[in-house]
C-alpha cells in the first residue's frame, strides 16, 4: 500500500483517538465548581482535538474552569456549510456564562472551498463577537490569529490565511478594542508542532495553552 496513504490513515487515527477524548471537555462545563473563572474556548477542530483547553486547564489552575466548545470543519462565515454560530456548541458556550472568551477560528475560512465568501468575514466575525459580549456576564473576549499551515494539501491556503483572514481579525479586534493572542507567529517555522501540518500536536497544543495562559493571567494576575 502506498506509504503517504498509510501515512494520512495514521493521521485520522491519531485525530480520531483525540477528538474522542477530549469530547469529555464539552461535557464537564455543564457541572461547573462554585465560584470558578470561566473560560470558554471557541473554535474548530484545533480547539476540538488537539487538546490545548486541557492543558490549558492545568496552567490556569483550580481558580478556573476551562470548557471546549470546538466543533471540526466550523467558520466564522455564515456563507459556509458549516457556520460555528449555527452549531449546538455556540449555543452551549453562551450557556457557559463565561467570564473569558478565547475565539480561534479562521482555519477553515482559508479552506480554497470557503475563502470566496470572504468578504462577509468581517461582519460574521463582529456578530460572532458581539454575541458573547452581550451575555450577562459581560466576558472578555479574546482574538487569536489561527496556527499557520504547513501542508500540501492544496484544500488549506496558508497565504491566504496569513494575508485575508488573520488581518481581518485583527482589524475587527482592535476596532472593538479586544485583545489579540498572536499563535500564528509564536508557531514560528515549527513545522514539527503539527501531526498533519493543519492540527497541532502536543507540543503544539501547550504552546497554544501557553499563549493563552500568558495573556488571561496578564488581564487577571490575582484571580
């Protein structure tokens, strides 16, 4: 059999078993400790599968309670398939009355089957971010310019990722004033931080929880 297929079959396994486990993490915000800092991450399968919003739990602490609500393949376009805020999950992490806000999406904006819708992006992402700053526990919101991409797989367009979606972001956050984490430059040229080039792998997945730990504890030193 040819090496890249079982390579790419290798590849699924692996996202497969990590989805699985740490579907657990959508489940555990709905039975949250009294008095606990809540964190809501929001994204797509980086924040579904990789596993950043465990380790991101252990940075943080018993102080807070960290909840997953990524969902694979999600957009911040409403043009898409299939838009993050049409999903279960966007519902539950409104229910979450979260206290922090972590948004990273915009992989899946940059997909060659996607990025012609482009220019709603902005809008989709005010409505995106407006609707959690309108819940009652009036959260702070946080903009993360998404990983890069290093792969071949000619679906995922990492130039336009890096010069469309991600400028996009982070004209809308520093219009709304909303605090950016930059992954995509602390990833650097890592291209061993990935398992497929598009999904981090461990160390991929604690130094997002990392950079995520760095800037919540900058706007809350004394939680």
């Amino acid at each position: 059999m040819n090496k890249k297929i079982l390579a790419i079959g290798a590849v699924m396994i692996i996202m497969a078993s990590y989805m699985a486990a740490f579907q657990i993490m959508n489940i555990r915000p709905m039975l949250p400790l009294d008095g606990a800092i809540r964190v809501a991450c929001v994204g797509d399968s980086i924040t579904q599968g990789c596993g950043y919003p465990a380790k991101l739990q252990l940075l943080l602490g018993t102080n807070y309670l960290v909840g997953n609500f990524g969902v694979a393949g999600t957009t911040v376009s409403l043009n898409s398939t299939s838009p993050y805020m049409n999903q279960t999950a966007f519902q539950k992490a409104q229910e979450f009355d979260p206290n922090y806000v972590i948004i990273m999406l915009g992989t899946n904006d940059a997909r060659t089957d996607v990025n012609e819708s482009s220019e709603t992006f902005e809008t989709d992402y005010r409505d995106l971010v407006s609707s959690f700053q309108n819940l009652t526990s009036n959260p702070q919101i946080f903009a993360v310019d998404s990983p890069p991409m290093f792969t071949d797989n000619p679906k995922y367009n990492d130039t336009f990722l890096a010069d469309n979606v991600i400028p996009q972001i982070d004209n809308v956050a520093n219009n709304l004033n909303l605090p950016t984490i930059d992954v995509n430059s602390a990833f650097g040229n890592h291209t061993d931080y990935f398992m497929d080039g598009v999904h981090p792998n461990p160390e991929g997945a604690a130094l997002i929880a990392s950079e995520v730990d760095t800037a919540i504890v900058a706007e809350n030193p004394n939680p």
